[in-house]
C-alpha cells in the first residue's frame, strides 16, 4: 500500500449504499471498530480496523475516534442562508412571514460587508452541525452569492446556491427584472459554477413573484449551462397553492407553472411539495425533479405534513432540508426528530436507519450527486461527520440502556443536536472540532 498522502480515521463507522426503506439490511454497511483511509480527499478504503491495520504502513497517521460514530457528512438540501438573522421569529404562516421578516432581513443583503458577514457565519454553523454540502438561497443581489461563494470555497465545501429571481409581488427593493434577473444570473454562472466544488442553481423564488417573462428566461438559462441546478418552492401553504393557482390559470396545477416554463428536470429540486397529487408526483418522478422535505419549517409556518411514503412509492428522489429561517434549527439531527414527527402525524414510520440515509446518500442522490459524496465508497470526496453518543449527560444515560445499532441512532436522532457533533471533516481534513 502506497502510503504517499495517505492518512486514516479510526471508529465506529456507518454508512449506506442504498435507500433501507426498499433495500433493509443490505443497505447498510457498519464496522463498530472501522478504518477509514484517505487520500488527497478522497476515500481510499473502508473496512475493519483489525484487517486494514495489519496492512498499513507504519508511518501513516491515524486520527483516533474510538467511541464515536463516524457518518458522511449531512446533505442540507433546501436553506436560506440570508435569513440566519430571523431564526425563531414568532407568529406568521408562509406569506404573512415573508412580508414580516423574509424582504426586511433580505433587504440588508444589499451592503456586501453584511453578505461576507453572514455567509461567514453560516458556513461555520453549518460544520459546526454536521452539514458538509447545502442547496442554499442567497438573495436577489448578485454580492449575496459572490459571499457566500467566497466563504465556502475558503472552507472547501460542496454548495450550490444561486442569484434570488423575484421581479413582482414584493417590494420594490428587492425586485430586478426579467432581463436583468437573467444577465445577473448568468455573469454569476460564468464566474462560480464549477469552481472547485461550487455550483451554480438557477432560483426563481417561487412562481407567485416571478412573471412569465422572468419565468422564461429561468427556464432557458436552466437549459443553456449544461450541469446547472434549479431550485424553488412548491405547494408548501393551501393560501400559496390558491394565489399561484389566480396568477397562472391556465396551468394544471402549482407544479404544472414551472413544467411549462422548463424547469422540471435533472437537478431541479423543489422544497416543500406538500400540497401535490399524484400527477403531479408522478410528472417529477418522470423528470427526475428532486423534493425537499423540510419539516421543522413546514411545523413552524403550519403549512402541512409531507407524505414521504407516496413519494417513494411513486419513485421520487427525495432529500432533507433545514430550510432555516422558517426552520428551526441548523442541526440535521434535529430536523430528522421533526421527520420523525411529521410522519407519525401521516401514520407514517420513519426507522432511524431511514433518517440518516435520507440525510446522507438519499440528499446526495436528490442532487445528483452520489457518484461524488453520501458514503465511504473508494474514489468519494471524503467529507464526514463525527457524532459522541455521550454527548451530554442524558444521552450517555439513555445509550446505556440502547441494545442495537438501530435503537442508538434513534436516540441519536431525538435527543442529539449540535453538542452531539464532535468534529466534521471536508476532503478528509478537519474544519470543526468541538473545544476541549
């Protein structure tokens, strides 16, 4: 084994290599003593520590994590980075939200020190969490995403974010128009996308403050830059469902407005999706769009429960998103204890093996991205996550009493948040760790 740029993880290991909720035990893969080999960022090998050990050489240095749970690192896959300041704002559901907080606290964006400073934050808690790779909105001005490119390329980590499209039904300092929303959008793509491991999505806030022409052009520079990504939103409040429903009312449905402009399609990911029917799913499915599924937000602003089991029986790629501001939290392991709610309330279940796929090789897949990152396979970008199962006094309690892999990550799952997260590593390399 050549040791050249080569170093090594030590712990429990646990990743996936396909969804558990079609594919049970085989999709699991765990070492409860594992080596995790590195090189030049990349996975090398993973397997038992006793067998890779004996095979590798003397001098490669090994990181000891005995005691904890190493996991790829979080997929985030639908957030808001601007609106990090308006966390925990009480009292509105979707549109009332917008107009309270949302434009206010996006307005600011427009002075870049205050775009570098937020982005700069938000990149930290982000690795602070966990979460190694995001889809994340910026805002309407162009400066928002150079910050929060900026700040995640001198972080290394994977995220795709794009230039807010909104040019109606918002107020008049935070609206472009069609033409420039388009010109603005594609100096951007010519600068950042594909830069390191940066990528560009094309973002029409949703259809309600896009008009048609601003809807066209999203759609033609979605299909002019090949590998780009679409985001928006879809269906996530009745009031929402019915205003777009007199704003385009010669579309089918809510979805059926941005299947008409182009903007289903590979790497198009549309957070929400409460309020679909089945033609609806079906034409996802059949397009390959990706949903994010986002419920602490969907419980906070009260817009509804996301029926996770008719989106895998229909076949779509699904993923898992914080959504902050209207979501409540940073941390992966919180949001996957709303999951879990959300679903009991659609007499759903949700296996905790299921949650952690969702919010690492199932995020992966929903950005098309699994040939790159979401598990331990050879040749993957090698960013990773460290949990302590011990992390505070109740957690280290209630493990003791935990007699199985599945019954641990539940408790992970429920009573773990960003105290749970030891350290997170992008291409093999630390970028947090907790003090002490």
């Amino acid at each position: 084994m050549n040791s050249a740029a080569l170093h090594a993880v030590r712990g429990e290991i646990l990743h996936f290599l396909a969804d558990p909720a079609s594919h049970g035990e085989a999709a699991i893969e765990h070492f409860a003593d594992g080596l995790l080999l590195i090189r030049d960022g990349h996975v090398a090998e993973v397997g038992p520590a006793a067998e890779l050990l004996a095979r590798l050489p003397a001098d490669v240095p090994v990181t000891d994590y005995r005691g904890k749970l190493i996991m790829p690192g979080f997929v985030d896959t639908h957030i808001h980075y601007a609106q990090t300041d308006i966390i925990a704002s009480h009292g509105e559901q979707l549109l009332a939200w917008l107009e309270k907080y949302t434009f206010p606290a996006e307005a600011r964006f427009a002075d870049p020190e205050h775009a570098q400073a937020v982005a700069e934050f938000f990149c930290d808690e982000l690795l602070r969490n966990g979460t190694t790779t995001a889809l994340a909105f910026a805002t309407v001005h162009a400066s928002s995403v150079d910050a929060l490119f900026e700040a995640a390329l001198k972080r290394r980590m994977r995220m795709i974010s794009g230039k807010v499209m909104m040019d109606r039904h918002c107020p008049d300092f935070l609206r472009d128009t069609a033409e420039s929303g388009y010109a603005e959008s594609k100096a951007l793509i010519e600068r950042w996308h594909g830069r390191d491991r940066l990528q560009y999505a094309v973002t029409p806030r949703f259809a309600a403050t896009s008009t048609p022409e601003q809807m066209t052009l999203a759609g033609r520079l979605y299909a002019e830059h090949p590998g780009l990504y679409l985001q928006s939103h879809v269906a996530e409040n009745q009031g929402e469902v019915a205003w777009v429903a007199e704003l385009y009312p010669e579309a089918r449905s809510y979805l059926d407005v941005y299947d008409r402009f182009g903007q289903l399609g590979e790497r198009s990911v549309y957070a929400h999706c409460i309020w679909l029917d089945d033609t609806d799913r079906q034409r996802m499915a059949d397009t390959g769009t990706a949903i994010s599924f986002c419920p602490t937000s969907n419980l906070f602003l009260g817009s509804g429960l996301f029926d996770l089991d008719r989106a895998r029986e229909m076949g779509l790629r699904v993923g898992i998103g914080t959504d902050v501001g209207a979501g409540t939290s940073f941390s992966m392991l919180q949001t996957l204890n709303e999951a879990y709610k959300v679903l009991q309330l659609k007499s759903q279940k949700l296996s905790a093996a299921s949650a952690f796929h969702l919010a690492t090789l199932g995020g992966a897949h929903s950005l098309y991205l699994d040939d790159r990152i979401g598990n331990f396979l050879p040749g993957k970008e090698a960013d990773f996550v460290v949990l302590a199962p011990a992390a505070t006094p109740l957690l280290a309690r209630r493990m003791q009493a935990a007699q199985t892999l599945d019954e641990r990550l539940f408790v992970l799952m429920m009573l773990g948040d960003d105290r749970t997260v030891a350290a997170t590593h992008v291409l093999g390399k630390p970028a947090w760790q907790r003090p002490g």
